[in-house]
C-alpha cells in the first residue's frame, strides 16, 4: 500500500484541484482530506456519508452555579481572561479558554469540572471515485493535528479492509502541525506550487520540512506561465537540491468553470491544462510502484 500526500507552503495554490483529479484518474484507491480547518474536497467529489463521528480532543471547564459561591479566584487565577465572575455565577469563555485546568483545581468549591471538549466532526462516505474520510474541525478549535491522524488512521483501515492499493491525502497548506502529521510516514509528498515570491518562499520551507521528515518531495508548478522567470527560479532551486519537477500546468480559466461546477478538472474538459493533469499524474504513478 503506498500513500501519496499533496500539500502546499500556502493556501489557493491549486492544492485541492489536483487532489481531486487524481482522484478521478487514479484507481483501486481511498481517499482522505487532512486539510482540516478547512476541508473541502467534498466539495468536487460529492460524497455521500455512509458514518459520523464526533472528535473530541482535550478538555474544557463546566462550572456547577449551583455549588460556585462567586469567590472570584477562578477569574483571579486565569492568565488567559476565560473567566468572568458576577452575581449570577462565574461563566467561561470557551473561545478564550485554553483547557489548562487550573480553575478546577483551584476552585475551593469543588464547582468546576473538567469535561472532554467537542472539537468537530469526522466523516467516512462514499463517492463515485472512491471511498473518502474527510473531518471539519470546529470554529477557533485546535488539535488538528490529532484530527489528522484520526482521518489518516481511518483511510489506511479502509484500504487494508478493502485490498486498495493507494491512499490519496489532500493535505493542509503550510508548515505546521496539520502538515507534520499528514506527511509523516507517507511515500511521497507532491508540492503544488505557483511562480509568486510568496509561493517560491513557502515552497522552500514545505520542502525542508519534508525532506527532515524523510518523506520524498516532488513539485508541480500550476500557472507557471503568469511569471516565467519566478517558474525558473523555481526550477533552478529544485535542480540543486535534487527535487524532481514533475510537471507544469497553464493558467486556464477552464479550471475555475470546473470549480463553479463542482467538477474535478478532468471530468469537466479534455483540453491542454487536462492532459497536464494527466501526465502528471503518470509520472507520480512511476514514483510510487
């Protein structure tokens, strides 16, 4: 079973497009969206969810106003303002709220309990592509990077369950946790990059997280015609730290349509920018037999 991770250093490079047409042309495989925050892979595929979880991750404060005695030391102690103590109770601010415990321990009352805190939700569908686990992590909500792991973990059941050969990961933008933990132990990172200074930037720092986690990272660069000379920047840099640039895709308004339509790229048209994704994805299929 190989597994295959597509990330970018920034958001709107094109990261989710090309997940979603290798999710088309790619067969006897399960797919999986880690972009947690903000998942939207189910937006081109379309699944129809078959369970749903909830995700739980940390804790958080419940106060009893029926034993608090508006002491103030809960609103006294907190170094992150969460508490706000009046005449009618002490209350949380749960956005605020850091899930430290303090003021359950301080509170002499014994009023504050710690509870498992509801973070979001994680999903298990079906698609006409394909099997896909996809997650939605509440608002201001953090451990998305357990998260991850969770939508990973169930990816990786389902295609041993099923005898599926692949696993397509549509990973976060960025560098951190989110991204550490959907690269780590994987066969292949694929980087979509754009020819901006911002995306040349973010290329390099995704990379190097890559390559410190011993995971194999190759490059695509989308629109690489709106600035040909940041495209052979890029192509310059990857040459002398031995990346492959695996492929390159025009500018073309045809992708925007197949957004609009809620298609992925290569069901929606058989033009140049559809055979780019084509090709691209034979050279990935050459990497990772």
């Amino acid at each position: 079973m190989k597994e295959i991770v597509i990330v970018s250093g920034k958001g709107g490079t094109g990261k989710t497009v090309i997940a979603g047409s290798f999710a088309v042309l790619a067969k006897n495989k399960v797919m999986g969206d880690c972009d947690v925050d903000a998942s939207n892979l189910y937006l081109l595929l379309h699944p129809q969810v078959k369970e749903k979880h909830d995700f739980y991750a940390g804790v958080i404060p419940e106060i009893d106003l029926t034993k608090c005695n508006q002491c103030g030391l809960c609103e006294e102690l907190c170094r992150y303002d969460a508490i706000t103590v009046s005449q009618d109770g002490a209350f949380v601010d749960y956005i605020s709220c850091e899930g430290c415990g303090l003021c359950g321990l301080a509170c002499p009352e014994k009023a504050v309990e710690m509870k498992e805190n509801l973070c979001g939700e994680w999903y298990i569908s079906e698609t006409q592509y394909g099997p896909l686990v996809y997650a939605r992590l509440g608002i201001a909500e953090e451990n998305s990077g357990i998260l991850v792991t969770t939508v990973r973990k169930n990816a990786r059941v389902i295609a041993e369950n099923r005898n599926l050969d692949l696993i397509i990961i549509d990973g976060p933008p960025g560098i951190g946790c989110p991204l550490i933990a959907s690269i780590t132990g994987a066969n292949l990172v694929v980087v979509v990059t754009e020819p901006t200074l911002s995306g040349i930037h973010d290329l390099e720092r995704v990379i190097e997280v890559s390559q410190h986690f011993n995971v194999e990272p190759v490059v695509i660069i989308n629109k690489f015609d709106i600035n040909l000379e940041n495209t052979s920047s890029i192509k310059e840099f990857c040459k002398e730290n031995s990346i492959s640039v695996i492929g390159r895709i025009h500018f073309d308004n045809i992708i925007t349509e197949a957004l609009v339509k809620g298609l992925p790229v290569v069901e929606h048209s058989d033009n140049k920018v559809t055979q780019e994704i084509k090709d691209i994805w034979q050279e990935i299929f050459k990497k990772i037999q």
